[in-house]
C-alpha cells in the first residue's frame, strides 16, 4: 500500500480526524505495517505494552483472562484504535487482542505516540474521549451484571 493511501485510511480513525496529512504522513512513514492472520494474537494480556495499534482493515475480539479461560468483552474493527492503555499508564497489556478475520493494522511504537500527542492536543481530547466511552461501557455493564446476581 502507498503511503498516501495510508494517509487516508488514518483519516478515517476519528483520533487522526484532526491531524494534518503531512502529519499523517510522517506518522505512516515512521510506524510498522504489520498483517495479521485470523486467530492470530496482536497483543496478550500482561505482555510489555511498547506501541498502540490502528486497525486498517479487518476485526479482532478483545479478550480478557478469566478463571476459565479467555473472556471476550469486546470486538474491534477497521478505523479502531489498541493498545494505548498500557502505553499511557505504563502498565502491562489489559487485555489480549485476537484476529478473528484478517488484520491489517499500523503499529505505532510508545515513542511517536506520545510525539504525536505533545504536537496535536485536539488528539489527546480524543484519546480522553474513547477511554472515558470505554470506561462508561464498562461501568455500566458491570452495574448490570451486579444487579443480575443480586436478583
């Protein structure tokens, strides 16, 4: 793929929207392409978190350790943004990232990341953004899940 169609794939990630194409560009040029199989594993859960990845094309479920076994909470698709959590916080892979069809994504190493939120503040209000959705995903299904086992 040409760079420039990369460009406007990262165009398409609202986290990118407010990115000039130069920027995109440069961004592009300096992360990993990288393809995925389906039931190939991005990331794991407890793995060091060195990069965040954007999903180009494909899906991949997010899945979390449980006392069974692996538990899906959610699902990603293209124009979805992994991984920043454990670069944020610098902390271990919350969870695994599986393909579940063909993935094709851009893997941004911590370092350009970070650049890349120091240079485009209306970036981070985004990143705030999904993580506080997440987050309100999250409390509100375990509200629900509470009141289930209550009943």
């Amino acid at each position: 793929m040409l760079l420039n169609d990369e460009v406007k794939m990262l165009k398409q990630v609202p986290l990118f929207a407010g990115v000039s194409p130069a920027k995109l560009k440069l961004l592009a040029f300096t992360s990993e392409r990288v393809t995925y199989r389906a039931g190939e594993i991005l990331f794991r859960q407890g793995d060091h978190g060195d990069a965040a990845y954007v999903i180009l094309s494909g899906e991949a479920d997010i899945l979390v350790d449980g006392p069974t076994g692996p538990i899906k909470v959610a699902e990603v698709e293209s124009n979805s943004f992994v991984g920043e959590i454990a670069i944020l916080c610098d902390v271990a892979r919350t969870a695994t990232v599986k393909a579940t069809t063909q993935v094709e994504a851009l893997r941004i190493c911590k370092e350009n990341f970070f650049k890349l939120l120091v240079d485009f503040p209306e970036m981070t209000i985004e990143v705030v953004r999904v993580l506080a959705d997440r987050l309100s995903r999250t409390t509100a299904e375990l509200s629900e899940a509470r009141s289930r086992a209550k009943h």
